[in-house]
C-alpha cells in the first residue's frame, strides 16, 4: 500500500498570508495525485487533480506542483474561506494496483 | 450536471444488516468507476472500494475486503454499500464518489454523505 505523510499536521496562518502543504508519498505515484478541501458537513471538494491541474471552478490562489514522491499544495493569499482541511490523495497504477487508492492524514490551515 | 444523490441516515444495532444507496445523474453511469469512502470524525478518509458498473468489476481496500459489500444496478444508475452484519466502529460518514477516467482516476464529483450510527 502507498503510504501519503502530509506535513505539517496543523498550520496557523492569517488571512492574506501564504500557505505550502506538504504530501509525501511512500513509493512513486508520478502525477497521480490530488488535493481536496473538506470542511465540516460538506462533502470535501476537489482542488488539483494530475498532481498539478486546478479542478473547474477553482480559484487560482490554489496551486500544486511536485510529482513522483514529493508534492506541494500552495495557496498564495489565504482568503477566509480557504480555512479547512486538506486532503491528498493518490491513484497510481489504478485499477492494476492491489492495493488501491489512499489518501493522507490531512492539513488543518487554522486562523492564527 | 453531474449529480451523486445519497440515501438518508441510519441508525442501527450491531449485528444488523444494511445497504446504502447511491443515485447518479447527468452522466453514463456505465463509463466511470464509482468508489466508497469512509470519513470519521478526527481521522482522514478512507477509500473502501470501487465498481465499474458496465461489467460490475470491483476491487476493495485490503482494509474493508470482506466486511462490505459494493454493488450497482445498471438500470436504476445506482451504486450500493452493504454490511451483513454491523459493529459499532462502523459508525461514520460514507461518501460514494466518481472517479474520472484514465489518466488520472481522481475524484470529482461527491455525493452528500450518509451517516450512519451504530449503537446499542
């Protein structure tokens, strides 16, 4: 199984400020990855697919970037709504991988 | 537009059966796979399974092999999560999700979520 390590665990930032997530994946999984925003009771909406590719309707603060193992999720001007968790995720080798899909532990982007 | 249309909460005893649905619309049902995943409060998702509905292919996380069961219904354009018999650590939020097709297989359309509570 493809393990993903998201760091830091907790980010405190203030709106207007930069935010850089990290996702580092265990084994590589080339562009395959993805970023979603999960806020309480909603579903969690996806960001950045292809590791690099905003999804439709994104706002362009939002950006991704790395491939292979290390990969980065950067939000260059917090706005207040951009406060949530932040999930990655890898589907390498889908469907002919045993193990399947997974995703990281999460980013929680707090208001300092 | 691309809809995934849950059904309602459920609160069940352990040992009780259930299936959960998912309805979609907007889109050839047939043409992409459909996955589950599991939330729970303070831990990331869980990717459980997914089915390609056109031959019914399956595949399961080797975390929820055998404790859940994927389906779908070609005609209904509806995709099912069941459990034979449940515990209460089957308490969460389950999410069934489209996954877009080759290269990437990301997921892009997310149904409401069903919460289902398990207690006795």
């Amino acid at each position: 199984e493809i393990v993903l390590t998201q760091s830091p665990a907790t980010l405190s930032l203030s709106p207007g400020e930069r935010a850089a997530l990290s996702c580092r994946a265990s084994q590589s999984v080339a562009s395959s990855l993805a970023w979603y925003q999960h806020k309480p009771g909603r579903a969690p909406r996806l960001l950045i697919y292809g590791a690099s590719n905003r999804a439709t309707g994104i706002p362009a603060r939002f950006s991704g970037s790395g491939s292979g193992t290390d990969f980065t999720l950067t939000i260059s001007s917090l706005e207040p709504e951009d406060f949530a968790i932040y999930y990655c995720h890898q589907s390498s080798d889908w469907p002919s991988r045993p193990s399947g899909l997974t995703f990281g532990g999460g980013t929680k982007v707090e208001i300092k | 537009e691309v809809q995934l249309v849950q059904s309602g909460a459920e609160v069940k005893k352990p040992g009780e059966s259930l299936k959960i649905s998912c309805q979609v619309s907007g889109y050839t049902f047939t043409s992409y796979w459909i996955s589950w995943v599991r939330q729970t409060p303070g831990k990331g998702p869980e990717w459980m399974g997914s089915i390609y509905p056109r031959d019914s292919d399956t595949r399961y996380s080797p975390s929820f092999q055998g404790q859940v069961t994927i389906s779908a219904d070609k005609s209904l354009s509806t995709a099912y999560l069941q459990w034979s018999s449940l515990k209460a650590s089957d308490t969460a939020r389950y999410y069934c999700v489209r996954q877009e097709q080759w290269p990437y297989y990301h997921f892009d359309y997310w149904g409401q979520g069903t919460l289902i509570t398990v207690s006795s």
